[in-house]
DNA sequence: AAGGTATACAACCGCAGGCAA
DNA sequence: CTTGCCTGCGGTTGTATACCT
C-alpha cells in the first residue's frame, strides 16, 4: 500500500520561510517544544507541512546551529570524515555538532568535492577517480570487514601511537589504499577557527533567524519544560547540548540518550581522532567542544550517539577515498594560513596526558 | 551597465526505519 | 505479527546572489 504523503499538498506554502512563519513556529516549539510535527502547522496556522516545519527547525532555527564559513578545521574534519564514512552526512554532522547534515552536504557538494576533484587532476587520474563512484564492494561484505577488523585496527593503532613516530597502518578493510600516513603536520599544525565566523550568509535574513536562535538558546537553557522536551545537559558532563532533537523517543522522554552518549564506534574514533578510547585521554563530546571556541555559548547539539555508532558501522568502503592521497591535501601544510599559531586543532593528545587547558581548541585531537 | 553564467544554499522529495496500536 | 504513522536521512531542485564577459 502507498505511502500517503505527508500532508495535504493543497493549500500547503512552499518555498523560502518568511521571518513571521520562522516567529510563529519558535513560538510554538518555545510552547510546546520540538516534536509532534504533524501538529505543528495545525497549531500553528502555517501553510507548511509538518515535514517543512521540522526541516526549517533542524536546519535553520534550532539554537546552537553556527552558520557561514566553515573553518579550515571543520573542511578537514569533513572531508576525513566522508572519507570514512562515505556520504553518511547526519553521521558526518554528529562529528560537527554546530552544523547541521544539510549545512556540511551543500558545502562538500559545493566546495570541497570541487576542491578535491581539483586536487585530483593536480595529483594524476589514480586515487580520486572513485571519489564518486560506487566500489563493488556490497555493504554487508564491507561490515563483516569492518567488524573483523576492529580489533585489527584497534591493535594497530594502538602499536603506531605508542611509538614516537606517527605513522599509522590502517587494516585493508577500510580503506582501498590502505595506508596513511600521518604527517607531523596533521598532529601539529593548529589550524584554529578563523574569528567568530562573521555569520556572512544570507546577511539580513539569516541574521534575523540567527536572533531568534539566540533567544530560544537562552530558552533552551531555561526553560524546566525543555529538559523534558529537548535534552539538556551542562558542558561539565563534556556531553554538552541543546539537544532539539526531534525524534518521539527525544521529545517525550529523557536525556538518556545524551548520558548514554558516552558511548562511541571506537575503532573508528580512533581513525577520526587518533587515540584509544578506552584510556579516556580524551572524549569525542570534548573533541566536539573545541569546536564552539568562538562563540559564547557551549549548548551544542548533540545527535544519539547509539545511532551514530549504526550509521558508522554501515559506512561502505563503497563510499571510502583513499587517504594516502587525501591526506597529501589534507594536511598539506601549504593550506595553513600564515600566522595562525601552531598546537591548535589537530594536536593530538596521543599519550594519556589529558591535562590540556579545556577552554583550548587543541584539545580537538 | 547589461546580460549571461556560475555558485551557494535553502528547501523539497521520497524512501526507509522505528515504534506504537 | 501486521499495519499505519511519524521522523530521519540523502539526493535533488529551485532560486538568489556573485561573478564574468
């Protein structure tokens, strides 16, 4: 049987959201709280569908969202990560809690897929030409290799932090070109977000919207009702957020899903972030702190961390780029813009010394 | 200055999965 | 167990703006 669709396409408003229909739907998610969308346009008296509703909400006026330039430490991040985790972009997003899945897809469609396919002609036909392409590698295939190799690439990861150069061998089962090798760069030279991103988009729209995030962060925060309706946790517990997430179990029920968050697809943090979890040197949620440094609020939103550990794990080694030649971009240290200060971003805690000043980006990696 | 083209981004579409009745 | 609803997600499109000739 069809699916119906998700609302009546009669009479519904489509097209870009005014500032009123932004007011009116904080208004309601202010009241009311993210969730029961198909209410929403009823009782709000929107044109839209509910549909619409949610995605304005996700993608444009939930607080904690940050908008215009990403940050050469965010580019990276995502192209690592999409390397990784193939086109999986709520997954990728999880990683960069500012941002939403929407915001990092048209920016890798826009920007950095461009700029690699530049990169690729630069470096020869070998290496990106699968960028896009499907391998033939069947998903499932690609799990079980993903699955034996755990304990693999845990063990070699481990063996190459532990010595003192750091040159990294990643297991065959993830990546074609299975080598990486971490150039000092990657570890040292700080790529520190540029000045609190001037929000350069969409200039009076997005910064009357950006208003109204702000007001719904202070909301957020202190509104009792929210804690209920939107997962709330202080920045101490490292598991910061205005979690607004949108799923019935998040709009009806607990935090649970935030304290359980502590919770992480290993293997592949440590791919991402370079340390063995389990000496605690340092969390992904930390990591993902780093990321607010320019702005004055820590609320951050976090996705369910058990569902971003399933979306890892479906990753397709389909989707994987090499990262010998990524890396050759990534961390090339001509990209580093002169006179940003080293130790910054991509410093890796690689030993169990957690003892970096926390207010500090370096604490990323 | 005007028209054409390219780019960036917001929004839409439709499928898939989870969950409750 | 089945069914239907709701939401999440990724791909795609539409449009405003920037850039070029």
């Amino acid at each position: 049987m069809g699916r119906p669709p998700c609302c009546d396409k009669t009479g519904v408003k489509k097209g870009p959201w005014t500032p009123e229909e932004d007011i009116a739907l904080v208004s309601y998610i202010q009241e009311h709280g993210p969730g029961n969308w198909r209410a929403v346009p009823t009782h709000t008296g929107l044109l839209r569908c509910s549909k619409s509703c949610r995605l304005r909400w996700t993608n444009y006026l939930r607080p904690g969202i940050r908008r215009g330039n990403f940050t050469d430490h965010e580019e990276k991040m995502i192209i690592h990560l999409q390397a990784l985790l193939g086109n999986r972009w709520a997954a990728i997003a999880s990683y960069l809690p500012q941002r939403t899945d929407n915001d990092i897809k048209n920016y890798w469609n826009t920007h950095l897929r461009k700029k690699l396919r530049k990169l690729e002609s630069g470096l020869g036909n070998d290496g990106f030409s699968n960028l896009d392409q499907q391998s033939a590698i069947p998903k499932g295939q690609w799990e079980r290799r993903l699955q034996t190799d755990m304990h693999t690439a845990k063990k070699a990861l481990s063996d190459a932090l532990s010595l003192d150069d750091k040159s990294l061998t990643i297991p065959t089962s993830f990546s074609s070109s299975s080598q990486i090798s971490f150039s000092d760069s990657y570890f040292v030279k700080a790529n520190p977000p540029p000045p609190p991103a001037a929000t350069t988009s969409t200039a009076t729209y997005a910064s009357s919207t950006e208003n109204i995030s702000r007001l719904l962060q202070g909301w957020m925060k202190n509104s009792p009702k929210s804690a209920s309706t939107a997962t709330i946790t202080n920045s101490s517990s490292s598991n910061i957020g205005v979690g607004t997430k949108t799923t019935k179990t998040e709009s009806t029920t607990s935090s649970s899903d935030v304290e359980g968050s502590t919770s992480k697809p290993e293997a592949i943090d440590q791919f991402i972030f370079g340390f063995d979890s389990s000496s605690n040197s340092i969390t992904t949620s930390q990591s993902m702190s780093s990321t607010v440094d320019d702005q004055t609020s820590t609320d951050l939103y976090f996705q369910d961390d058990e569902k971003r550990k399933d979306q890892l794990v479906m990753k397709s080694e389909s989707e994987a780029v090499p990262f010998s030649v990524i890396e050759n971009w990534l961390f090339d240290e001509s990209i580093v813009p002169q006179g940003q200060e080293e130790g910054g971003l991509f410093q890796i805690s690689l030993g169990c010394d957690d003892d970096e000043d926390h207010n500090n980006t370096s604490e990323f990696f």
